[in-house]
C-alpha cells in the first residue's frame, strides 16, 4: 500500500508518523535504481521539479538553502521516504505538498522516482532567443505623459496570484480590484521604479514583465523572458539614471541580464557561473538571488548565490558603445539569498548555510560585518525601525528556529550596538518567510507561512517595537478551513493599514487579511473569485522608496 494512499480518514496522519518514524529511527530505505522514465515522464517531473523544488536544491539538484537530491543521497532513502517528505513536509522549510494539495498521490510518486536518477542537463540560453522573446505591447511615445485615472496610484497594491500566473492591481484606498494581468508563472516580486511609475514583475519561469500604473487600466507595455527559472529584479535608482535600465538575475542559466527600462529591450547578458569565494572550487550553478538598487552609486549590488560573492555591477557606460561596464567582486558567505536595506545604506542579506547575516556598506563598497542570525534566516527585505536604547535596528525571521533577530545598525550613533544581535525574539513557531514594519506602526508584523503546524501556517504575530516581545499572536479567522497560510506582509502608503493573504489552491478563493496597524483589529477583507493564490502584495510607494 502506498504511502499517500493510505486508509480513508487517516492520510495525513499516517503520512506524517511516518515521517517522524524516519527521522527518529535514522532509518533510510534503500532501493536500486528505478527503471527510466518515459520521455514524456521525464518531461513532467523536470517541469515539476523546476517549478516547485529547483528554487531550494538546485536545477542540477546539488543543494543550496535545501540539501542536495543527487542519486547517491536519495538512493539510499527510497521511495517511501521521499513520498513522505514531500507529502507532510519539514521543520524549516520543506513545504508540505501533498498535504496542501500542490501534488497529487501520482506526481509526489512521478517526483520521488525522478529524484532516484541522474539529473537530466537543464537547456541553456542565447542573446538571440532572448531577443526573440522580447515584445513591446505599448511604444513609449504612445504612452500616457500623466496618470489616466483619478485614484491615487501611489497606494496602488500589486498582488500576486501566485499559481495563477496573474498580477492583480488593487486600488489600496478602496479596496477593490483595479485591473488582473497575465504576466509569467509564479511570480517571485514586484519591484517599482525609481519614479513608481512602473511595476517589473519576474516570474519563476523567467518571464519579465513591464507594467504601467499610468494608464487606465494599468496595463502590460512590455516583457521578456531572459532565463528559464529566475528570482530577481531591479530598477536603476541612481540619479540622473531614475527608470533608465532593469537587471533581471536568473536561476537558470547562471546569469543576470541588462535592460533598457522603459521597453525592457536586452542590453547585455553576463553568465555568473565560476569559482566559489577566495579560490574554491568551480560552481556551475552559481546563481543570482536579491539585486538592490545602490543610491550612492550608479550600480547594482548583485547576489550571486552558490559562488558566495557580492558583484557590484556599473550602469553608467551602459549607453557607451564600446566601454567596459565595471564590475567589482566582494567575497562575502554561502549561501547568499534575499535580504533588504538598513538605514538605505547597508544592504542586509542572509547566507542560508551559515546562518549568518552579511552586511554590506554601499558608500564604502565593502562587507562591515558578518553577524549570527537564528537558523536558516529569510528576512524577506526585513525590517526597520529605532529603538530608544539600541537606536536604529534591523530585523529577519528565520526559517528554521522559532525567533526572529534584531540587529544594530547604526555605527555611527550607536557604535556599541552596531552590528550585535541585540535581541533575540521568542516566537511560537519556526517557517517565517517575511517581516514587515512601518515608520507609523509601533509593531513588526511576522508570518509562519512555511510551519508545518496549519495553525502556526495560519498564525500571524505582531511583536512590540519597544519591548522586542511578540505580545499579541492570533489564528487569521478562516484561513485553515480553505487550507490557506497566512503569507507576506505589507503597509499602505500613510502606514495605517497592513494587509497579509490567505495562500490557497487555485480551486479555492481566499482572501486578503487587513489590519489597523496600531490596533491589530481586521477592518476589511479583499475578497473575491479572483484571490486564487494570493502570495506577495507590493504598494507602489513603498516599493520605490524602500520603505520596510
């Protein structure tokens, strides 16, 4: 009897012990290797693969922020075992497909013979095709010279609709749906323009899109697709650079690619594949993960993931036929994956595997500090605000340990604080994605979107600025009756209000929670048929302005 087909009424039970048996006992149940897939097998469980597993253990499954899933390693668990993983999920962030509903009993089983054998070579991908991706829906000159439409789109909420490929603009005043956009599959972020003008949206699957708040309705004026799995995107913020060029930074291929961005026209692709830190070994699969927008340079400050460096990429000889575009290397820790700015002159990320926070100072163009953070940190962007004794400090969740940590970040005002933890905040479940403050709420939200509890899945906390306590935690009302997590923070523009979505399925809509940011109380609910997978919410001011 398979794993995922077990009596009725008892499915996610029986998944679940059977994960603790494994763990608890060491056991691992070894196999030989299965016979080959089909071709057409093989097509579905490498789409399937990339789609939900690459982001964590790699396209050549070598591991990252997740372990490495190379025959040698899943041999010796087998079938049963890797069914169960996928289906109940892990403690610090394995997520729990089969119990959510993401894979079927067929695919978790399709999945677990694929993970059996050899890595098939992913596709790489030329300038030409990239050129051929490329379309503008709306030339520049026939776009509007000012806003189109009398609401305030400045508080306007891009909303992703994760599994349904879609963004969806809602007018942050009154609550209802502007306008839904097809853009790429499981969009990763949106990042605005220096101007807020413009959204960029950068798909998993690669694709970018262009999209125009000006115009009535905001629409697409223009994508690409320059990778075939991707995380990343930024705007030029630079002054006198404001809204000129867009970097997008791929999984796979191993590169970031350069655009114009107003057309998103490809400029210039750059592979990040190469030597690990100091002289380590070569790394294939080194890929690019947070990119923000330095404002004291006209250059963006680039994660490249497995190699374990910070580029720091030039923009300004962009329009230069001929010149070289500088880039400068910084050996900083493995793995390097999201993270946001402090005080907008340090640049925050963490490296998973060392469950280490870099700081970057992007006046001086250096590393002013590694710093312990709790295990496996995901700040999202993070947090900011100032504290009365520690004076400004900055703050991740972590995806594995149940605490979020706050850091120093002033050294020039508070040199003794500076880059210390100062605290270390107890909270009541591990799986934190995201945290989010405003300068005008006096509390930092955080979620537990990958807990494997559907309660802390459906719990948000909000922890005291001042005390650094979590002193009020609460269920979200309806979430775990649509199976949904509770996922993504973020303010309106006047910080008011927070709004956080309900994570489904696409067969079911949810709902997106918001919140007095002082009082904690619900006062409205964005609903509708259309919330289906409702992830990342991004308000267009604050985005430009990177204010978190």
């Amino acid at each position: 009897m398979s794993i995922l087909n077990p009596p009725r009424g008892r499915g996610i039970v029986a998944a679940l012990c059977f994960v603790l048996l494994l763990l608890v006992a060491g056991i691992a149940i070894a196999q030989d290797a299965p016979p080959p897939l089909t071709d057409e097998e093989m097509e579905e469980a490498t789409q399937i693969y990339f789609d939900r597993c690459a982001g964590c253990h790699g396209a050549l499954r070598g591991g990252a922020t997740g372990p490495g899933l190379l025959p040698e390693a899943t041999l010796v668990r087998g079938v049963p075992y890797l069914h169960a993983i996928m289906f109940g999920g892990l403690p610090g962030g394995m997520p729990d497909f089969g119990r959510q509903g993401f894979l079927d009993a067929e695919e978790l089983d399709l999945i677990a013979r694929f993970l059996l054998l050899d890595p098939p070579d992913p596709p790489q991908i030329s300038m030409d095709q990239i050129r051929e991706s490329w379309q503008v829906y709306v030339d520049v000159e026939d776009r509007p010279t000012e806003p189109q439409h009398d609401m305030d789109w400045q508080d306007f909420f891009g909303v992703i609709l994760r599994d349904m490929g879609q963004v969806a603009i809602v007018d942050g005043d009154s609550k209802e749906l502007v306008t839904l956009l097809d853009t790429g599959y499981a969009i990763h972020i949106l990042r605005a323009s220096q101007s807020g003008r413009y959204f960029q949206s950068i798909g998993r699957d690669g694709r970018a899109s262009l999209i125009d708040l000006w115009m009535d309705p905001p629409a697409v004026v223009a994508e690409v697709k320059p990778c075939y799995d991707a995380r990343s995107i930024e705007s030029s913020k630079f002054a006198g650079f404001e809204d000129a060029y867009a970097i997008v930074g791929c999984y796979w291929p191993p590169l970031f690619t350069i655009h114009d961005g107003e057309t998103l026209e490809p400029l210039k692709m750059v592979s990040t594949a190469g030597y690990e830190r100091g002289a380590g070994n070569y790394v294939p699969e080194a890929r690019v993960a947070a990119i923000v927008a330095s404002h004291f340079f006209p250059e963006w400050i680039v994660n490249v993931k497995e190699s374990g460096q910070t580029w720091l990429v030039d923009y300004s000889t962009l329009d230069q036929p001929g010149q070289p575009m500088p880039v400068t290397m910084i050996d900083t820790e493995l793995f390097l994956h999201d993270g946001g700015w402090a005080n907008h002159r340090y640049f925050i990320v963490a490296a998973n595997a060392l469950d280490t926070l870099v700081v970057i100072d992007a006046e001086t163009r250096t590393v002013a500090a590694n710093v312990p953070a709790g295990t496996i940190p995901h700040p999202g962007r993070g947090a900011n605000w100032v504290h009365p004794e520690y004076g400004p400090v900055w703050a991740t969740g972590n995806l594995g340990s149940p605490e979020m940590t706050v850091v120093g970040a002033a050294p020039d005002t508070h040199p003794e604080h500076a880059w210390q933890v100062v605290s270390s905040v107890e909270l009541p479940f591990t799986g934190t994605l995201f945290n989010k403050t405003h300068p005008e709420s006096p509390w930092v939200i955080i979620d537990f979107v990958m807990s494997p509890s559907p309660v802390g899945a459906a719990t948000l906390c909000a922890i005291d600025k001042v005390s650094l306590e979590a002193e009020t935690c609460w269920e979200v009302p309806g979430a775990q009756e649509l199976g949904a997590r509770m996922v993504h923070i973020e303010f309106n523009r006047a910080g008011t209000e927070f709004w956080v979505s309900a994570w489904g399925r696409m067969d079911t809509p949810t709902f997106i929670a918001v919140y007095d940011a002082v009082t904690l109380e619900e006062v409205a609910r964005v609903e509708g048929d259309w919330v289906r997978t409702p992830t990342g919410k991004f308000n267009a001011h604050n985005t430009a302005l990177d204010i978190y």
